[in-house]
C-alpha cells in the first residue's frame, strides 16, 4: 500500500480525518436540519415566541435612549447585507456539475475494479496502460472537484458568520418610544428575522451537500489511490515477465495454449475501446473544439492568401506552381496542421483516439503526397495504409490470442519486404529525399528485424510494441515533413499576397524563407516525433517523471546552488530570442524588397539591428528571471567578463559596442552600397558584432563593425541612391568639335533614364596623341543601374556616330620595312627534308 499514496495529494491519515470531520459535520447538521423541520411544522409555537419576543422589546422600549439614526442604520445594513448574502447563495454556491458528474465517475470506477479484480494472464500491455490512463484522468476529475467544493465550503462559512451577526447584535433589542416608529421599526425587524431564518436554512442545508459529497469524493479518492497501486503492480510484473519468455517459441505455439480465442478477444476489445472513446469524447470537448477552430482559422487564412494572389498578381499561377501541397489542397493542409498541433493538447488519450486522430493525418498526407511521388513509389504509401489499419487493429487488442501473434509476425515480413522493394524502386525515380529519411528507413528496418525474432523466441509484447512503433514512427517522420512545408508554404503565399501588384514573383523568396525558418521549424517538428515515438513506446510518464527528477534536483558549486532545470530555461530562452530575430529580420527585409516606396528613412530594415539589440535585450533579462539566477551571481559574471575583456576579449567587446553604436547612429544601413577597407559591395546583413558585405563579383564579405567605425568609411547612399557617371568618348582629329559636342549633349539629355538635375555636361578634356577627348558627365538616380545606363549610352553613341559619319579612333602603328642592297644579300642553302620512306 506505501506506493499508492505516493501517487494521491493526501495521506491517509489526512483522509482518515476528513472522514471524521465529515461524518460529524454531517450528524451535526442532521440534528440542525430536525430542529428547524419541528419549528416549522409547529408554527402556532413560533407565533406565540414572536410574539412573546416583540413584547419584550416594547418593554425595553421605556428605557431605551438609542438614537433613531443609529437603529435605522443597522436595519439599511443589515438589509444590504442578507441581499447580497441571498444572491450569493442563489448563483455562486452551485454544486450541479459534481452532483451529476460524481454517478458517472463511479460508473467508471467500477468498471476499473472489474478489471483489476479479474486480471488474468492474457491481458496486453496496451490495456494496462489504458486503464491506467482513466484512473489518472478520474483523479485529476476528483482533485479538481475537492478544490471547488473546499473553496465554496470556506464561502459557506464566511456566509454564515455574517448571517450570525444580525442575532448577536444586541443594539437591535433596544426600541425607539414613539408608538409610530415603533411600529415601523417592528414591520422592519420583522422582514429582516424572516430574511434571517430562511438564509439560515438555505446556507446549512448547502453546507450539508457540500459535506456529503466532500465525503464521496474522498471514498473515490481513496479507491482510485489502491487500483492505481495494483495496476502498478501488475505493470511491473508485466514488465519482468515481457523480458523472459511468456509464450512458448512461435514454431511450437498451438492456439490451444492461449486463454483466448479471436472473437473473444475481439468482442472485449470493441467493448473496452467503445468505453475509453466515449469517455475520452465527452470529458475532453474543449480540446475537439479547439481543434476544428484551429483546422477553420488555419483554412481560412490560406484561402485569404490564395484569393488575394489571384486578383492581385498576373502571374497567380507561377507563384502556385512553387508551392507544391497548399494551393492544390488548402482543406487537408489545414487538416495536417490541426492534427499535429492538437494531439499535443490532450493528456494521456486512450489508443483508439490516438489511432483514429493518426489515421485521418495518415490519410491526408498520403494524398497530398500524391502530386508530388511517382506512381512507382505512391504504391508503397498505399502498402503502409495497409499495413498501419492492421496493427491499428493489432495494438487495440486488450487480449493476447494465438491469430495474433502469427499476425504480428506475418506483418514484420510484409514491412521488411517493402522497404527493400521501396529502396530499389526511389534509385530508378528522380525524386530526391532528405537525408535523414534513410536513417529513419534504417530504424524501420532494424525495429522490425528485432519484432520478427522476439516474436519467434515468445517475447510477444516487445515484439507487437516494436512493430508498431517501427511502422508509426516512420510514416509519422514523413508526415512531419509534409507538416513543416505545409507552414513554409502558408507563410510564402501570404507574404506573397500581401505583394503589390507591381512585384513581380520571386522564387528566391521561397528559398529564402526555407533557409531562414526551416530549420527553426525542422527542430521543433524532431521534438514532436521523438514525444510521439515515447508515446508509443508507452515510456512518455517514464521520461517526464525522469526528466522532472533530473531539472528540478539542486546541484552546489562551491556555494551556488542551481538545477539543469534553471540552466535548460536559460538556453531555451536565449534559443527563442535568436529565433525570434531571425524571423522578424526576414519579414523586416522582405517588406522592404516589395514596398513600392521605400526611402532610407522608412526602411524597416534600418531598424533590424536596433530590433535585434531588443530581442537579445529582453530575452536575456527574461532568461535571467525564469532561470531564477540571484541578482549577485550576476555581478560575479559581470566582474568575470570584465577580466575577460582585459585580458584579451577587447577586439570582441569593441565589435559589440561599435554595433550598438551603428544601430543608434545608423551610419551605414542594410542595402547600403559602400567601399570600406579596400573592399566595396552592399550590406546584405548587419549584425551584433559583425555585418555582411555582398560584392559584385558574387562573393561575401565579413566585416566587423569595428571596422566600420574606425576605417574610412564611403558610403555611396547615405543621402540618396544618385550616382554620376562618367564617360570619356574619342574623335579622330579633323572632326567638327562643336558638332560633336552638340551630338552627345542632346543624345544625353533627350533620354529619360538620365537626371534632368544636376544635369548632363559634356566637355573637351584633352587633346591625345591621335584623338581628341570629350568628357560626358551625367548623374544617375539609381544606384545600381548605373552600369546598364552606360552600356546603353555607349551604344547609343556608337551608331550615332556611325550615322554621322564621325570616327571613332583607334591605336595605330606605321611599321616600314627597309631591305639592303640585291648584291649583298646571300642566298642562303634550303636543306631538303628526309625522305621519311627511307
């Protein structure tokens, strides 16, 4: 028994003495509610002691000196307060839901005694697990139900103190003399005695129905404590006898040696699972309900997105056909979110839940899987829905019969083949998995190899646990991954629909966006599969119950104290600040890119480095406070830092500050183009200690911010993106000058793409060796079309000058050659090659 109070919230002996409490409550109040029942039923006795009561009190009205002001005060308060005391008790004391929750629980109570009475060998490990999983849920029912009626016996009590202070006050006794207030002040106290007897009855009576079921909610109590002790029990009896042999070895295994046949043990299976589904339903419909608000917001969202592409983009069809599952199948993408997210809600769901939840996700994802596989390798999905309905069907069963263990190893086979069957089939196709999906393949195969031998040497439950797992965690990995392109894919059409319809679609937004959030969502969606995978391996309470031990020991260092606990918030926190910056540094970058206006004093991207220093900011102060981290240990660290930064962190810290100052003063921003150290390109990132320099040349550079303040710094957009361009065009000498000048000045000036201020010049700059230099000088309002505008003048240049007949130039040489005299020039003897016949 010492093991089962270890699970409940109260001891025995607490119990015991509520026990006593409540029962003499109980007999108290019963010989209360008698009094009051005779005083009611005898009521010429009550009228002949009122009136015995109100003759008294004239009595005293001879001596009484009370001020009138006084006496009507008390009767306004005392009116006041038995209204509020009779709205209390009308509205706020209702104790409906425990009365007619409490026969339903105990309906399920006895259910479980059946079964811990009856336990017999052939009982499954999924079984035990189940009915522990209800008695944990009635529990956590009776807890919640112990509070309430604890806190609204504390406001019964409260209730009645005050109720009693209008028969102990004893200024009430004493009457005013005048016959026509006494009159008035009797019809008052009158009232106010009625208001007092009938809220007397009413808030003892609620008092004794919160004793009664105080007092069967502690039975229950106590009865769930000793069934989860047994089912413990049991549990790890299970567990020893799943290690040795249970069953004799498959080839000598004759269904005459199991308890149970197959339709008996389908027959218990429907009932029991039929139980948990309707238990689970009923108890747990805010979660459902959250569920499908979440599948009708998450749909609701994509098709907003999808609609406002379609009207807003011309080339609506190009940015679809870069999403490959939401924009052909927006309801069951919707239904892949809503099936992950929501099975993370419930706590300790009955296997029949989980599989029909797993099922519908199983089934959506396969389809949506179907425009992206060949139908080579879409077959093979349809060979896990097989094979999923019928360990499904397996893992429900609640007895152990001999069908099912030949079953179980006909399934390991089936799996081991396919996947085989599968890898030879994905080597013939160009469709190109991510790497870690073969590691999950190898597990597959390994978990089923071990099933397929356990189950041959009689360890039946490991091996059907292994099997079922291997299969679920596989397709599970798979619709992990179709889960985590579905969000990629409904983040990029909304950023997509909130484009103007000048912009053009881009196809390295999408990129983009997967390099910066994909593995953000990557991470979270592994943590996902390995809960699932302890759940189905049912060691899910095992790893919290271990895990929980593990955070929350204290460990010393010296004479710090702390817990992994504190440390892993710190991580956690400072993790999500990261994250968090991340991804508000893509959408800060991305809105920029697609504004239709954007100057550099509303760029939201001037401000990442500001948004970033917050994050950190923030995060670590949070991290700091949930970590529970003292405030002295802190100044510890801040001393130890500064060593640090004495001894040889000075480069880092000046980086750290060189980047605070760039946010504030914002010298340089992202998109700047600049020349900085004898390198030149435009600022592609600008962070905390360093910023990226992309050059032309497609490479990119890593600056610190140090760097930027201490070198010389050019900034070709600081003020404005205009740049000027310069170009230095040749005529041969003999050209008409003035014409020429004429020409390129109105070839410059008549193109729109040129600045009309400061405008245009063109100059003679030098008379060379052959030709004669004209310098063209014009500025250009964008930046980085600068280089295309000089090509297209040079050309312009070119024919026109090809059409006036001006030449252009070019390098030349006269070479003369001088030959000697015919009589002093020897002939010299030619020697004939060999004949290579020879």
């Amino acid at each position: 028994m010492p093991y089962c109070f270890y699970n409940i919230k109260i001891s025995k002996a607490k119990v015991t003495l509520l026990l006593l409490i409540a029962f003499s409550f109980f007999f108290a109040e019963a010989s209360i509610a008698q009094k009051q029942k005779k005083t009611l039923t005898v009521q010429s006795d009550s009228l002949k002691f009122a009136l015995k009561y109100r003759d008294s009190l004239l009595h005293k009205a001879k001596k009484s000196d009370t001020s009138i002001n006084h006496l009507l005060d008390k009767i306004e308060y005392y009116t006041a307060a038995f209204n509020e005391i009779n709205s209390a008790l009308a509205k706020g004391i209702d104790t409906l839901e425990i009365s007619n929750g409490l026969p339903r629980l105990e309906r399920g109570i006895k259910i479980v005694k059946e079964t811990v009475n009856n336990n017999d060998k052939s009982s499954t490990l999924r079984y035990l697990y189940a009915v522990r999983d209800i008695l944990t849920h009635i529990e956590d029912r009776l807890d919640d139900w112990q509070e309430k009626l604890s806190e609204r016996n504390a406001r019964l009590i409260k209730i009645q103190s005050r109720i009693q202070e209008f028969k102990s006050d004893s200024s009430l006794n004493y009457i005013p003399s005048e016959n026509a207030l006494q009159k008035q002040y009797l019809e008052q106290w009158t009232v106010l005695n009625t208001k007092f007897n009938k809220l007397q009855g009413i808030s003892r009576q609620k008092l004794l129905n919160i004793g009664l079921l105080q007092n069967r909610v502690v039975q229950n109590y106590i009865k769930i404590a000793d069934y989860k002790n047994q089912i413990n029990e049991i549990l790890d009896k299970f567990a020893e006898k799943a290690i040795s042999k249970e069953y004799p070895y498959l080839w000598q295994s004759k269904p005459s040696e199991y308890l149970n046949s197959l339709s008996y043990a389908w027959q218990e299976t429907l009932k029991m699972n039929k139980r948990l589904l309707l238990y689970f339903a009923i108890s747990n419909y805010d979660i459902h309900l959250y569920g499908i608000l979440l599948l009708a917001a998450f749909f609701y969202w994509v098709i907003r997105s999808l609609k406002k592409i379609r009207k807003n983009n011309i080339e609506a069809g190009e940015i679809f056909n870069q999403a490959d599952f939401v924009p052909k199948h927006p309801f069951l993408s919707s239904l892949v979110v809503s099936c992950v997210i929501t099975t993370f809600f419930y706590d300790h769901p009955p296997v029949i839940f989980v599989e029909a939840v797993m099922f519908i996700l199983l089934i959506s994802t396969g389809i949506l899987l179907r425009t992206l596989w060949p139908k080579s390798l879409f077959r093979y999905w349809l060979l896990i829905v097989g094979l999923t309905i019928f360990y499904d069907i397996s893992n429900l069963f609640i007895k152990v019969c001999y069908t099912d263990r030949i079953a179980i190893f006909l399934l390991s086979i089936i799996c081991l083949v396919g996947c085989i069957s599968f890898l030879k089939s994905l080597k013939k196709t160009d469709l190109v998995l991510p790497a870690r999906y073969f590691l999950f393949l190898r597990i597959f195969m390994a978990m089923q190899v071990a099933s397929l031998l356990l189950n041959l040497a009689g360890r039946f439950s490991i091996a059907k646990l292994l099997g079922v797992t291997a299969l679920s965690g596989l397709w599970q990995a798979i619709s992990l991954y179709v889960f985590v392109r579905v969000i990629m894919e409904a983040i990029f059409l909304h950023l997509e629909g909130d484009k103007s319809s000048d912009n053009e679609p881009s196809y390295f937004d999408y990129k983009t966006l997967q390099s910066r959030l994909q593995n953000i969502v990557t991470f979270i969606t592994g943590i996902f599969w390995l809960i699932w995978m302890a759940e189905n391996f049912n060691i899910i309470d095992f790893l919290v119950d271990f895990s929980t031990t593990l955070l929350t020991q204290y460990h010393t260092i010296g004479d710090t104290k702390f817990t992994f606990g504190n440390v892993l918030v710190f991580v956690i926190i400072i993790w999500i600040a990261s994250a968090l910056s991340k991804i508000i540094t893509y959408f800060f970058e991305f809105a920029d890119q697609h504004a239709v206006t954007t100057t550099r004093k509303n760029k939201l991207s001037s401000s990442i480095l500001l948004v970033k220093l917050t994050i950190f900011g923030v995060g670590f102060l949070l991290a700091i406070i949930a970590s529970s981290i003292p405030v002295e240990k802190i100044n510890i660290i801040i001393g130890a830092l500064s060593v640090g930064i004495g001894f040889g962190l000075q480069t880092i810290v000046n980086n750290l500050v060189s980047g605070v100052i760039l946010a504030f003063e914002k010298p340089v921003q992202i998109g700047d183009v600049i020349e900085v150290g004898g390198h030149s390109g435009t600022i592609k990132e600008m962070g905390i200690r360093a910023s990226k320099i992309a050059t032309g040349d497609g490479s990119e550079i890593i600056v610190p911010n140090g760097d930027l303040l201490s070198q010389h710094l050019v900034n070709w957009t600081l003020s404005n993106n205009n740049r000027r361009v310069e170009l230095v065009i040749r005529v041969a000498y003999g050209s008409e000058l003035n014409k020429v000048r004429k020409l390129l000045y109105q070839l410059i000036t008549k193109r729109e793409d040129v600045m009309k201020d400061p405008g245009p010049a063109v100059l003679i700059q030098n008379f060379s060796d052959n030709a004669v230099d004209f310098q063209i000088l014009f500025w250009v309002a964008d930046l980085g079309k600068s280089a295309e505008l000089k090509s297209r003048v040079l050309n312009d240049i070119y024919q026109t000058f090809d059409v006036e007949g001006i030449e252009i130039p070019f390098p030349q040489r006269n070479l003369h050659l001088h030959y000697p005299p015919e009589k002093e020039t020897e002939k010299l003897p030619v020697k004939e090659a060999p004949d290579k016949d020879k």
